[in-house]
C-alpha cells in the first residue's frame, strides 16, 4: 500500500482511497453514496467514505490516516 498518498489530503482519487479501505477493512457497506466500513475497535476514528467527484474530501483522508496509524500501533510495526 502506498502511504505516501495519504500525506496530502487534498489530492487523494477517492477510488484511491476507497480500495487502502477495502485492504484495511474488507467490503464496505453501502448506504447511497456512503461508504461505511467496519473498523477493529469502537469509537474513532470511523471511516464513512462519501463519493463527491473523483477527489477524496480531505477530512476523509485524514480519518484514513489516523485509522492506519492505529493499525499500526495496534500491531506494533
């Protein structure tokens, strides 16, 4: 996965970011244009995905971020 992609919220595909999701989490439920992936702890940071073009919204991409970091922390790498 590229994680570099991550460092500039405002210039993420949201096909981009949607498929780091579906590594990181498995299939999204789809509710309209929302995407509701299901996260290995409760609470924060939720990722709720929602299409509005071709560019990811930047508060998304740093709720991706956030929830990679406590992947990683979680798993100790």
């Amino acid at each position: 996965m590229n994680k570099s992609l991550l460092d500039n919220p405002k210039n993420v595909r949201f096909e981009d970011l949607l498929n780091i999701c579906r590594q990181l989490f498995g299939e999204p439920r789809i509710r309209g244009s929302h995407h509701i992936f299901k996260t290995p702890w409760q609470g924060e940071p939720f990722i709720n995905l929602q299409r509005d073009g071709k560019i990811a919204k930047p508060y998304q991409v740093r709720d991706v971020k956030r929830a990679l970091e406590k992947l990683e922390a979680k798993h100790g790498k």
